[in-house]
C-alpha cells in the first residue's frame, strides 16, 4: 500500500512540474502553465495573489498588462494583442483580461492563422463571480414598529452559463443584518436564487431575482407592556428554513474589472406576510469574474 501510495504521489508531483515552466520576461522568471499553445501561445499563474497573463509568440514573450492611472484602467494589454495578431486582424475591444476571455481570442486567433491548430480543450463556459455588498432594509417580513431600517453587508456568489444558458444564473449570497440602538435586530441570512436576465447585452444586464430556498437565523429584543403596565423587553433568537418564492429585482454593470451590481431584493415573497409598511431593501455591490 504504501508503494502504491508513493508511487501516485510521484506521478502527481511529476505532473505538476510539467505543468509548469519557467520563462524570463523583462528580466524576471516566472513559472507559467500554459492555456494555449499555438502560433500564439496563453501563458498564466497567480503571483503574489494577483492573476498574470503572458503572451508567446516566436521566442518572444510579453506581459498582458492593465495597469491603473488616475482612477482609469489604462487596457494596454488590448495594444499589446492588437500589434501580435495584425496579421489576421482580429477586434480586441471586446476582449477582458480574463483566462476565459483571453483563451476566446488566442484559439480564434490561432485556428485563423493556421490552418493545423487543434483546439484540443473542451472550454468550459461556466464562470464563477464572486463579490461583496452593503446596503440597507426595513425588514418587513419581521416585526419593526417604527419601520426602522438597518445596514446589511454581505458576500454574494453566481454561476453563469456564458454560451446556451447566458440569460440564466444560479446564486448564492450570505447577508448579515446588523443591529442599531434604535431597533436591537439583527439577522443571518443564506441563500438560493435564480436569476432571469431579461435584458443581456455587453455593457448592462437585469434581472428578476427569484429566491427560492433561504436559512434564516434572527435575534431581537421587543418591548412590550407587562400586566403592571410597565415595559418589559423580551429577548429571543432562532433559525428558519424558508422556501417560498421572493422576487427582486437587480443589475450588473460592466466596470473596470468587474460590475457593480445594484439590487432591490424581496419586493415580494409568497408565502411571507409584511406589516403596514412596503418592503424595502436595497443593495450595492461589485464583483469579479474567477
């Protein structure tokens, strides 16, 4: 067994340096895998925490680059593809300095100029955003007298289908309510939604979200008048699992990067009840394609 185990762990060790070599661009050496390997070939690793991608061509080899100035994203790595393909004269405005979206343009750009280029990786058109949120609410699915409304901050994660299924995303979200001395509420909320992108285009998408699934965790204090008439609080918590159908709405706008999403989360919910007040919730986020 333990020959075995040796021997798998060899291979994989073996496998791993073979994905990996090393290049010398600009007088620095980097361990690089590649993702294409044509006429143009895709290099890439995360270093220092932050996604780098090289392009090949011939013996020379150059940083894709998208440094930042006065608040702009500068896109020279869009130069930079632009002066190694003119020989096919490719568009690179569409092109995002992504693994996904630079793997489209090198692979077209390969299969345009050789006629001998085999793509031989299956790409997978599911892509993961990953990102954060804050904004306020009402709470009016739960008791608020005063229609108090309280900060939530929170993570939120989609998966999206960018070839068949780009009008529809499944999402995940945790959001944290947070108590104020005005009213002492707070909440933990996980979620499942799906997203409908009723207009989808490069620069704006919107959606109805619909959640369907949510574990809810509450904590509140609640005054009432006891049979003296004085006041009382009352302090309790406890968890729910929820399944109706909520339905917002949202938006995600190209920026920089990423998008900076706006939502205005459970206008309504089947099967939950609001007191006199309409709901109200509203975030604003960004995120970024993994």
């Amino acid at each position: 067994m333990k020959r075995v185990l040796l021997v798998l762990f060899c291979v994989l060790f073996t496998n791993f340096l073979v994905a990996q070599q090393q290049y010398t661009v600009d007088g620095q050496t980097y361990s690089l895998y590649t993702e294409v390997d044509g006429t143009l070939t895709l290099l890439w690793n995360s270093v220092d925490g932050e996604y780098r991608y090289f392009a090949k061509k011939g013996n020379s080899i150059t940083e894709l680059k998208n440094t930042k100035s006065n608040g702009s994203f500068q896109e020279e790595y869009k130069g930079t593809l632009q002066l190694l393909t003119n020989d096919a004269q490719l568009a690179v405005d569409d092109v995002k300095l992504t693994k996904n979206s630079l793997w489209d343009f090198v692979v077209t750009y390969n299969m345009a100029v050789d006629p001998n280029f085999n793509d031989t990786r299956e790409k997978t058109p599911l892509t993961t955003r990953l990102g954060g949120f804050a904004g306020i609410s009402n709470n009016a699915y739960f008791i608020n007298p005063d229609n108090t409304f309280l900060p939530v901050l929170g993570i939120d994660l989609e998966l999206v289908e960018l070839k068949k299924l780009r009008r529809h995303s499944i999402n995940v979200q945790f959001a944290q309510t947070i108590a104020s001395s005005d009213y002492d509420f707070s909440s933990s909320e996980l979620s499942l939604s799906y997203r409908f992108k009723f207009i989808k285009s490069d620069k704006v998408d919107l959606f109805l979200n619909t959640k369907f699934a949510s574990y809810i965790y509450v904590s509140r204090d609640i005054t009432v008048q006891n049979s003296a008439g004085d006041d009382e609080v009352i302090s309790g918590s406890g968890g729910d699992l929820r399944t109706p159908g909520s339905f917002g709405l949202g938006a995600d706008i190209a920026l920089g990067m990423g998008y900076l999403t706006l939502a205005y989360n459970d206008i309504v919910s089947v099967g939950l009840e609001t007191g006199d007040e309409f709901p109200v919730y509203l975030t604003v986020g960004y995120k970024f394609s993994l």
